[in-house]
C-alpha cells in the first residue's frame, strides 16, 4: 500500500476523484440496490452449479449463460402461469362488473354494423347527433389510456430491473474470479484482509445455497402433500392449483418469521369460507391444515436448516435474526441485505476486532 504512505497534493487529487467516481456509481445504484442485492443472492446460490459446469465445459459466458437459465425459466414458468390464473381471475371479474352499461348503450350501433346497413346508421348517428358516442368515448377512453399508461409503465419497469439483474448475475458469475485477482493484487495481498474476506465469501454461499436449497425442499414437500391430499379426496380437489402454491410456499420459506404460514393459512381460511358457504366437506380445511402444519412446516425446517446450521460458520439463530431485522430495518430486501451484514459481523468480530481492541488497550 504504498502509493497511501504520502500524501502529497497528486494523491490527494487521485483520492478525491475516486470519491467523486464512487458517489456517482453509489447514485446510479441506489435505486436498484434491491436489484442487485438479488442478483448477490442467486449469484452465491448459483455459484457451485457454475463451478461444477465449468470444470466440463471450460467456457464461461457458456457456462454463466447454461447456469442463469437453469434458475430463470422456472421463475418465468411459475411467474406466466400465476399470470394466466391472474388473467383468469380478471376476466371472471370484468364479466360480472359494470361494463355491461357501456354495452347496451352501443348495441344499437354494433347490431346495425353487423346488418351492413349503412343508410341506417348514418340517419341514427344524425339524429343522435352523435352524443352518445361522444359520451361514451370522452368516459371511456381517458380512462383506459390512463390505465394502459400505468400498466406500460409497471411492465416496463419490472422489465427494466429483471434485465438489470440477469447483467448483474452474468457478470458476477463469470468474472468473479478477476473481481477476486484484483482485489488481492490492490490490497498487496495482505493476509488479514484477504483471510476476513475470504471467510465471509465462503459463508455467505453455504448460506444463500441453503436458503435455496430450503426453498426448493419445501416446495417439493408442499406439491407432493397437496397432490396427495387431492388424490385421497372423493369429493373433488382440496387445493386447486397444488403447484403453484407449492412454489408460492417454497418462496414464502424466505420471509422472516412467519415463512410459508404467509401462504398457506389464508389459504385454509379461504377453504373453511368455502366450507361454510358451500357444500364443501368441513374436512378438507381441517385436512389441509393439519397437513400443513405436521408436514410442510416440518420437514424443511426442521432438517433443511440443522444442515444449514451443520455446514455455516455462523449460528443460524444470527442467520435469522439478520433475516428478521434486516427486513423490517431497509424492507424487502432486507432479505438479502441482513445476512450479508450479519455474516460480515460475525467474521469481524471474530477476526479483526480482538486486535483492534488489543492495539487500542495497549497505547
């Protein structure tokens, strides 16, 4: 470190501009530090699977490429098919609103240009005078311009950040290795530096790959269970889309605390509703909860996370207090964030603040 040894004015110069040049990289990412911290987590949990590829395969844009699909196409099944259900949902809805005054008021209209009968329609626009038609379209089309521009703006923005993210994890995977290289040559190589980051690099993938891997066993778990609470019912299917609530309770093993009961309690509330005012059996609810709660809830946690506690460096309960802390200190991804901070403590602790501590004791 020998260019900090003085500080001369041409230093001081150098050091000012790389503030000035982090400040505005700090700018640019603040509105997507969400993004990014997402793209660090699936980057870590990733990372062995790219690894383990690109012993075979011996080309990383390859290999990054392969790995990013393997994890994105799923999230973009799941994502399109709770699309299609939410599209279903929305039509049902429409079909029992208010449009339905809109419509008759245009029928005249519509039954006349279905008979062709154009002489007709123009003496009836004549003598409406074309007020009706004005009406509708000064109600209707604003409105649905506004709403399209709303919906075009969200879609354009939740693309934005998807694309942002899938650069920041292809990059990631495949130049970590010169990220590391550079680090440790602008470092010198200094032991303690190199050791204290190198442990919580090694932490942080044994526990975002656990978290996806808890993810996926208790999705899994949850599909098999609800399938086969389904097969066993004579009466009809208990749960109506078993797979994506089985995924929905997979991801919801990522939210502090109350985890996959996010998911399924409402979900068994809305079956006893159906209980109670339909002829649906009363079974089914006290069916579904009683397996979610002795199964679901059960398996993944219990041996899922002693693994993850097993394989980490860093005690699970910090694990999930950062989790918890983490989201109600900066929101949602405080999922990510938190124990990115907690497993930088923990090795702080342990390794940099005993001589830190020692050295200020000591003068």
């Amino acid at each position: 470190m020998s260019a900090l040894r003085g500080w001369d004015g041409r230093r001081a110069v150098w050091v000012a501009l790389g503030l000035v040049i982090a400040l505005a990289i700090g700018f640019a990412l603040y509105a997507y530090v969400g993004t990014l911290l997402f793209a660090i987590f699936l980057y870590y949990a990733t990372r062995p699977f790219y690894r383990a590829l690109d012993r075979r395969l011996e080309h990383p844009n390859v290999t990054a490429t392969v790995t990013i699909t393997a994890v994105v196409l799923p999230l973009v099944a799941v994502a399109g098919y709770a699309g299609v259900l939410a599209l279903r949902e929305l039509d049902q809805f429409l079909a029992a609103s208010g449009l339905g005054t809109y419509r008759s008021l245009l029928q005249p209209y519509l039954s006349i240009v279905r008979e062709r009968n154009v002489d007709r329609l123009r003496r009836l626009l004549a003598a409406d005078g074309g007020r009706s038609i004005a009406s509708i379209l000064r109600r209707g089309i604003p409105s649905v311009l506004e709403r399209l521009s709303t919906i075009a703006g969200l879609v354009f923005a939740i693309l934005a950040r998807f694309f942002l993210m899938l650069t920041f994890l292809f990059y990631l995977l495949r130049d970590d290795g010169t990220l590391r290289r550079w680090f440790t040559r602008s470092v010198d190589g200094d032991e303690e530096i190199v050791s204290f980051l190198e442990a919580v690099d090694d932490d942080l993938e044994t526990v975002f790959v656990g978290n996806l891997a808890i993810v996926g066993v208790a999705a899994v778990v949850a599909a098999v269970a609800y399938l086969g609470l389904n097969l066993v019912a004579s009466s009809g299917p208990v749960v109506g889309t078993p797979a994506l609530l089985a995924v929905l309770i997979g991801v919801g093993t990522l939210i502090p605390a109350v985890g996959m009961k996010l998911v399924y309690v409402p979900y068994g509330l809305y079956l006893f509703g159906l209980a109670f005012s339909t002829p649906a059996p009363l079974w089914q609810p006290i069916a579904f909860f009683a397996l979610s709660f002795t199964v679901v809830d059960t398996i993944p946690d219990f041996f899922a996370r002693s693994l993850l506690s097993a394989r980490s460096g860093v005690h699970m309960g910090l694990v999930l207090l950062g989790y918890f802390l983490g989201t109600l200190a900066f929101g949602w991804y405080g999922l990510f964030l938190g124990p990115i901070v907690v497993v930088a403590a923990v090795h702080f602790a342990d390794r940099i603040f005993p001589d830190l501590a020692s050295a200020v004791l000591a003068e």
